[in-house]
C-alpha cells in the first residue's frame, strides 16, 4: 500500500455511527478509509492486514438485546474467515501484535471490553475484566459532558490533550471493573484515560448528571498498557468542527472540535510507524 496509511471501520447489525466516524478518519489525516460490515469480513472478502487503523463506531449491535455489544464479542470470539479459515479474533490479535492501533467509540468501546481487548492489564486480550452496564439513572442518557484526560496514561490518542467537551449517548455506559484488584491496577498502571467531571469543581465525579451513568471513579474511557487500544464513552467523531458544539452561535470557538485531536493523533501515529 506504500505511504497509503489506511482506516477501517466495521459497521452492520446495529451500527449506526459508522459515517461520521469516517469521516473523522478522513478529517484526521488518513488517506483511505473503507467501511465494510462484519459479514464482509467473516465471509473472508475483507482482511485487517492492509489497515493500520481498526475502528469500531458507536451504535446499537443487535439491537443490544444480549447487553451491549456481548452477541458481537461472541461473533467475533467464535466465527471464523470462510476463505482462510482464520478465526477472526486471531486476526484482531494479529492486528494487534503488528503494532497497530484500535479505537472503540460507545457500543465499540461496549464490544472492545466484552472481547477483552480492554484493559487487557494481565497481556491477555481475549480475557474480560470489566464491563459496561445500565445507566444508574435507568434511562438512556443523551447530553454533553466535560471531561479530564489523564496526562500520565500511555494512550497515543490523547496525546497533549488535556481536557475535552463531547457528547454520550448510551444505555449502558456504567464502567465496572470485575473486582478490587483489577480496579486498582486499572488506577495505578494510568489505564483510566479519560474521566466524567463534576462541571463546578472540575474533579472526577460519581454524581448524576455530570457523570451519566454512575461509572466507577468517573470513568469515561480505558486503554491497554501498550496505550494503542483505547475505548470511551463519549463520541468524538461527534465533535470534530465548532458547529457541532452546543454553544457555537454564543461563544468564540476554534474552528474544529475537541473530537478532531483523538483521529489527529491516530493518524500521526500510523504514520510515523508505518510510513
């Protein structure tokens, strides 16, 4: 592919943010980007080997009718390429193996820690850990929030990022860590990238609205020890010019939104590494 630094984005069964992600890959800096469907892929006509960049976007898989995400984490887990005969969650860890990068926004954050991409602290990347339930207000949950961006995490996407201002809407956003040993890990090793603030202290909060969903210390967003695989909540392919703010008829505001940086940052990644 030669200096072609490449995005791909999975959509079908449910998905429904796979447009706008795209074209936050573009905006970004990719200079092809493809959108194909689960099914392309288990039938062996798409493979993640020419891609750099795997992202996996924001929508309702199956209509969430296992919990979010979980029938595509088994789909993935247990089928297998029709043409190669390659189980596909082999070729994710391939992918990953490669040294390349994966970003799962919402529902893709909600299948990334179902597979057990994330937090992946053991090195084990098909082991969950933690989860993502029902909101704590019952409700499906569609607003704005601030958030921090912890500034010593390895993550590569939120590289000199230090806060952000985007939109959640999600059901089952309640970050949930399988005991007090893998939260405490998760806390110490800076895997918490991003966390829900409290809009009148500016510190991490447990407290409704301002956290949507009643995650553990607030958090928003997760990535691997490696810092190349990062899942969050909110939507920052929401967010990527200054109309999408809620405000941008009030106040002076730069010409693109907090969301851009995160696929900026993909992008100059992919780039020095694999160009």
């Amino acid at each position: 592919m030669g200096n072609t630094i490449a995005a791909l984005v999975v959509s079908g069964n449910g998905t429904n943010c796979e447009r706008e992600t795209a074209h936050a890959c573009r905006l970004g800096g990719f200079t092809q980007v493809d959108i194909h469907s689960i099914w392309e892929i288990v039938a062996g006509d798409v493979s993640f080997a020419p891609y750099h960049f795997l992202c996996l976007p924001g929508g309702f898989l199956d209509g969430d009718d296992l919990g979010s995400a979980k029938a595509q984490a088994n789909r993935l887990l247990h089928s297998v390429d029709a043409k190669t005969n390659t189980a596909i969650i082999e070729q994710i860890l391939a992918f990953i193996a490669a040294g390349k990068i994966i970003l799962g926004i919402c529902n893709g954050f909600q299948l990334m820690v179902k597979l057990g991409l994330l937090p992946a602290s053991s090195g084990n990347y098909t082991e969950q850990l933690v989860t993502l339930c029902g909101n704590d207000s019952g409700k499906f949950e569609d607003r704005w929030v601030e958030l921090s961006v912890n500034e010593n995490s390895p993550c590569i996407f939120t590289r000199g990022i230090s806060s952000m201002y985007l939109p959640v809407r999600h059901g089952e956003g309640k970050f949930i860590a399988k005991d007090k040993n893998v939260l405490d890990s998760l806390m110490k090793s800076n895997l918490h990238v991003i966390q829900y603030l409290d809009q009148q202290t500016h510190k991490p909060t447990l407290t409704y609205p301002d956290n949507p969903n009643g995650a553990q210390h607030g958090i928003a967003g997760i990535c691997d020890t490696t810092g190349r695989l990062f899942g969050l909540m909110p939507h920052p392919e929401a967010c990527v010019h200054r109309t999408h703010h809620p405000r941008w008829t009030r106040e002076d505001l730069p010409e693109e939104g907090d969301g851009l940086a995160i696929f900026k940052n993909a992008f100059t990644y992919a780039q020095e590494k694999f160009s």
